[in-house]
C-alpha cells in the first residue's frame, strides 16, 4: 500500500511539471487564457501581460501592469503625454518628469493631483543639528540647534541637552541617589547614579 501511494504520488507531479512544475511565477502570453495567453490591452501605459495560472487544468487569469511613471505615451492624434497608472494623461501631468533640479531632495509625483512634491533628505540623525537642504548648490548643511534643545541619546532612552552640535548630560553622574531630571520634558524622567543623562523612569536606569 505504501509502495502504491508513493508511485501515485510520482504521477500526479509529473503530470502538474508538465503544465509547469513553478506555478506561482508568473506566464508572459499573448492570446487566450486557456492556452496561457492573453490579449494585447491595446493601452501604452501598460507593460507586456502576464498570466497567473489558477490551478491544473484551469487556465489562468490576464494581469496588465502599469508602465514605470512618467512613460511616454500618445494621446490621439495630440502631442505626446506621460504614463500615469495606466492611463495616458497630458505630458503638464506633474510636469512630465518631477525633477526641481535639487541634489538634496527626492521628487515625486502625487498621482490623484499632478503636482510634484519634492522632500529633504538630508538627515545626520543628530538632535543636536537642523537639516538643511541648500537649493542653490544642492547640498546638505547640518548647523546647530539653539542650545539647550532637548536631544535624546542612547536609541532614545535617554535624554540631555544640546551644546553646540553634541547632546550632553545634564547629570551628577556622581550622586548617589535618583533625582529629577533639569530637562522639563519630559517631566517623569529620572537623573540615575552613574550616569550624566536622563532616563525614562527609575525603572529604566541603567545598572
């Protein structure tokens, strides 16, 4: 018996690696379903079809990707347009191709409303320093917050203040005891011995 399950289950495989052992990938085609082809959707602003198998035996169903944003396409007889989802729409959607020409930012277009929104990269991950993205030359300048300026340390355990571009600690690391933080905000955490920051909690202080 358990020779004859063993071959069965040979047989069944094979017959499914003889429709195509992968069937999740997807199945470029061109014509029907049912001979794992689909038809041309005859849209510019999407990419060759695919065809995504529903089972053995069962055909599949046609699937059309949108073209890249920002696709060249043709409206009519008018001048050229760009690609946005799947449809063609005029080449002053988001301006054709966003790009306010800013090293220091990322530019992307809002599809619903075809404006470009353009966002600063420049980040050092310092409390301590704003990040500034200069659009005359394109780059970042990191100068320092005003002093004083709560920063948090330590994954953001930790809290202290700024002087120049470095976060301090406002703390006896010294004392023998918990006390309260100078830092007002937030106002439950704790000086902790040993350490010159403040920290969430006595809970959390570190031993």
């Amino acid at each position: 018996m358990r020779y004859a399950l063993h071959f069965a289950l040979l047989f069944v495989l094979s017959v499914m690696c003889a429709v195509g052992c992968d069937e999740y990938a997807p199945i470029h085609c061109e014509g029907s379903i049912h001979d794992n082809d689909c038809p041309d959707d005859g849209k510019e602003c999407t990419t060759a079809p695919l065809c995504f198998p529903l089972g053995l035996n069962e055909g599949g169903s046609c699937s059309y990707p949108d073209a890249p944003p920002g696709s060249v396409c043709t409206r009519g007889s008018e001048a050229s347009g760009v690609c946005v989802a799947d449809v063609c729409q005029e080449d002053t959607w988001c301006g054709g191709v966003c790009d306010d020409g800013i090293d220091c930012t990322h530019d992307k277009c809002l599809l619903e409303s075809g404006v470009c929104e353009s966002t600063n990269t420049c980040e050092d991950f310092n409390d301590c320093t704003e990040n500034i993205c200069n659009p005359g030359n394109g780059l970042c300048d990191f100068p320092p917050v005003e002093e004083g300026t709560r920063c948090l340390v330590n994954a953001g355990d930790s809290a202290g203040v700024c002087e120049a571009d470095v976060c301090t600690g406002p703390c006896d690391p010294e004392a023998a005891e918990p006390s309260s933080c100078p830092v007002p905000d937030p106002p439950e955490w704790v000086c902790c011995p040993g350490s010159e920051y403040c920290w969430r909690g006595t809970v959390n202080c570190p031993s």
